[in-house]
C-alpha cells in the first residue's frame, strides 16, 4: 500500500466545488474510533495528510487519488457531500 504524504496533499480546484465539513469529518474518525494514524494506514494516506483535511487547510477532491481515497472512506461511512451551491 502507498503511504501518501501531507507534502503531496494539494488543494486541487475541482469543476464542481464541494461543500466540506472538515468539523464533521473529524468527528465522523472520531466516533468511529480512528486515530489519525490508523485511519491513515487503513486509507493509505499519512496522518499528516488527513490532518491537513481535518484542519480546513486543503479541501478533498475527485481529482486526486490521495483525496478520492479519503472521500471513499468518509462516503462509506456515511459523510454526506453536497455541491458549495
């Protein structure tokens, strides 16, 4: 499994810009009882990096596989996206 780095982790501008919860999405890792770093491991991405979601400070998008992987995690788990409009 490929560990992605937070220094990988771009903000990508998607075409459709997406509504993120990056509060909610912590507590989702949270409630479902994830440490940064597990859920890292599990996702294959650094906690670095799903730090950087959680703070606000990049935004998760279709357009890279290290965000498709953390949107995975987070649709699977019952995180609800909605368009910014």
């Amino acid at each position: 499994m490929e560990i992605i780095n937070a220094s990988e982790a771009v903000e990508i501008k998607s075409e459709e810009p997406i509504k993120f919860d990056y509060n909610r999405a912590k507590l989702l890792r949270v409630e479902k009882g994830f440490t940064q770093i597990e859920l890292g491991k599990i996702i294959g991405l650094s906690n670095q990096a799903i730090s950087l979601y959680e703070k606000g400070s990049i935004i998760p998008s279709e357009n890279t596989e290290k965000s498709r992987k953390y949107i995975g995690w987070l649709k699977d788990n019952g995180y609800e996206f909605k368009s910014s409009e």
